[in-house]
C-alpha cells in the first residue's frame, strides 16, 4: 500500500517515491540537482499574505490550516494537483515536500490531511 508522507527537504536519506515540492518559494540553499523533484507545486503552496500572516507561528496554525485548506478548495489548480498525487500513488509514496523547520506545523500537514480525505485514503 503506498503512502502520502510529509518531509522536510533538507533531510537524508528521504524516502523513495515521487517528489513534490509544496512551497511556494524555493528552499534556501537546495540545488535543483539534490532536491531532485518529480514535480514542484508552486500553485498548490499557501498564498504569499497567508504564509507571512503564519509566519510558522504554532499559536496560528489551527487558523492557518483553515484558512489553507479555504485556498486549496477554492484553486483552481487543485483538481488537477490532486489526480496527479492520486495517479502517483497507484506507483508509489507520494513526498510532500516542505522547508520549514517545524515538522508538526506547516503546510505539507494541512495538505496532507485534506488529499486524504478526499482521496479517500
């Protein structure tokens, strides 16, 4: 059974599987070489005024996410970001992958939780 799994970027080694980038901006200090990404999902990321009102604040996060999950239904790449992870996983783990250095409070987790649910998984 495959399996959505957050990561941070800058961990080795990362799991195998397909490599998705969920951040808007480009991690600091990552060559596009090492990050070696599947697809990089700029669109799906948080808006920019979200992400700097959050400011990875883990007081903000139950309102980040909401707010979050607002965007992604309300984007209009969303449909087509979620057949793509739903096609992935019929091959392999799907890594959504982040840069910010809290691993309980950021946007993969968000991300994650809303694929599962409507993916059913």
């Amino acid at each position: 059974m495959t399996r959505l799994i957050c990561c941070r970027i800058y961990d080795r080694p990362l799991p195998q599987g397909t490599r998705v980038l969920v951040d808007r901006l480009w991690p600091r200090g990552m060559s596009k070489v090492r990050a070696a990404l599947d697809f990089w999902a700029k669109t799906i990321a948080p808006s920019s005024e979200l992400r700097k009102w959050f400011s990875h604040d883990p007081e903000k996060f139950d309102r980040f996410a909401q707010q979050y999950q607002q965007e992604l239904i309300a984007n209009p790449d969303w449909p087509k970001f979620k057949a793509y992870v739903q096609n992935a996983l019929q091959q392999q783990d799907v890594l959504l992958l982040y840069g910010a250095k809290d691993r309980d409070h950021n946007q993969a987790i968000v991300l994650k939780a809303l694929l599962e649910t409507q993916l059913k998984l």
